[in-house]
C-alpha cells in the first residue's frame, strides 16, 4: 500500500499519497515484513501481486538491518526498482525471495540508481535457470557498509547459460561501487545430467559477484562463496565440460579492488556419474 501510494502520488489502503515531484520516505519499524501475494508467471512490475514493485523516487528506510526485516518466501523476488528513479534503500534486511522466473532474488534493479546502506541482502534464490540470486544491476547501484550473504542459484538440469551471479550480478552498460561490505557464502548455479555434444558445457560462474559492466571494490570482504559444480555429465569428444569459474568473483569487464580481501572462495568442481 505505501509503496503504491508513492508510485500513483495518490492515497492507497490508508497510505498517504506521495509527492509529485519529490522523494517520498517509507519507514519501516523493528519487525518482519511477509509478502503474502503470489507472484505471477507474467512479470508484474505494476506491484499488484508477487514482490514490491518502486516505481518513483523513493527513500525505503529501516531500523537496523538486523531488525527490519522484508521477506518474499518462496513467492517472488523481494524488490524491483522498474525505471529510471533514484532509490535509497537502508537499515533493513531483504530475505528469501524467489522469482518465479528470471533473476534477482533479493533485489532487481532495471535501469534505476540505488543506493544501499547498511542493507542485509540474504537467503533468496532464484529458480532453475536464472542467476543473480541476491542483487540483480542493470542500472547504476551503491552499496555500502552492508552485508550480502547466503544467496544461491538452483541446480538446473537444462543448458541455459544463466547460473551465474550467486551474490550479485552486474550487468553490461552498468555500474556499481562496493564500500565496506561483506560477500559471504553464495553460491552460483550447479548443473547436473547434462551432456556436452556441439560445445564445452560450464556450470555457473562467480560464486559471489558476477561482473559484465563496471565495478569498484573497496574496503570489501569477499569469502567463503562458490561458483558452480558439474555433477552426472556426459560428453562427447572433443568437447569438455567445466565447474564454474571465480568462486569470488568472475569478471569480463573493467573491475577495480581497493584494500579488500578475498579468502576462502572455491571455483567449481565436475564429477562423473
């Protein structure tokens, strides 16, 4: 209801309408948040049903991101910016969001400028064949003093290419900067019962981040995450299948790391049948 009355600038189920022209503020208090409408096989980005849907400017405010907490279980993503809108999201948690289909479990951003602070972006998942588990950039994104842990892409059977981005995708044409921030724990997608017959098959790529566009990391913990395991695959000569590449981070593009560490992260490994 708040989000929709900052959307249409109009009142909605008892919220206020928002400010034409302004940045509207959403306080959340100490608590948790359940989204209880399913989400739809045709993306919804009109925050009718499934997961909350910005569609202006907006200050998104919590208490603490261990007390504030927004959860999607199992019934959508938990936060899509749709558009070009300046977003601020901070001291709260987003959890347990699982599209019903494409990425970006925690949080899709197309096209926006988001901002993150002392945001907790964990346990969301998307589903077979779709990556970006926790964070999903298509835009410009800042995150900061912030934590992104225990997100995966799930095991997928099929070869789509998409496992990749366990933590956070960052996509060609973006951007996004990390300050001060935990990766911990994601994992990208596994494959299991495929065959490699007209190319070299990989399991899912960058454990933690997945960067195709711009990215700065600074003052950053990057550990303990996992790209892809190839598990029951066949091939036929001369092709090969492969276990997911950057257990931390898997980069194609421009990628800058300022006084980080990166520890305890695996590439993937493939087991015969």
């Amino acid at each position: 209801e708040a989000i929709t009355a900052a959307n249409t600038n109009s009142e909605f189920g008892g919220c206020p309408a928002g400010s034409a022209g302004e940045i509207d503020t959403i306080l959340l208090s100490s608590g948790t948040y359940t989204l209880t409408i399913l989400g739809t096989e045709l993306p919804d980005d009109m925050n009718i049903s499934g997961d909350l849907d910005i569609r202006s400017s907006l200050n998104l405010r919590g208490v603490g991101m261990n007390l504030s907490t927004i959860q999607a279980p199992g019934l959508d993503r938990v936060l899509s910016v749709v558009g070009t809108h300046t977003v601020t999201i901070m001291d709260l948690s987003l959890s347990h969001g699982l599209p019903i289909s494409g990425p970006g479990g925690g949080l899709y951003n197309d096209q926006g400028t988001v901002t993150l602070n002392r945001v907790k972006v964990s346990d969301n998942l998307t589903p077979a064949g779709d990556g970006c588990a926790g964070i999903y950039n298509n835009g410009s994104m800042s995150i900061r003093s912030s934590n992104v842990a225990g997100n995966t892409v799930s095991m997928d059977n099929v070869l789509t290419g998409n496992q990749y981005g366990g933590g956070i995708c960052n996509f060609p044409s973006a951007n996004m900067t990390i300050d001060d921030t935990t990766i911990s724990a994601n994992s990208a997608g596994d494959l299991e019962d495929v065959t490699a017959l007209t190319s070299d098959i990989f399991a899912g790529n960058g454990g933690g981040i997945y960067n195709a566009g711009s990215l700065t990391v600074t003052r950053s913990l990057i550990r303990d995450n996992a790209a892809g395991d190839m598990d029951g695959f066949g091939s036929l000569d001369p092709y090969c299948v492969h276990g997911g590449y950057g257990g931390g981070i898997y980069n194609s593009s421009v990628m800058i790391i300022n006084n980080s560490t990166i520890y305890g992260n695996r590439a993937g490994t493939s087991k015969a049948p």
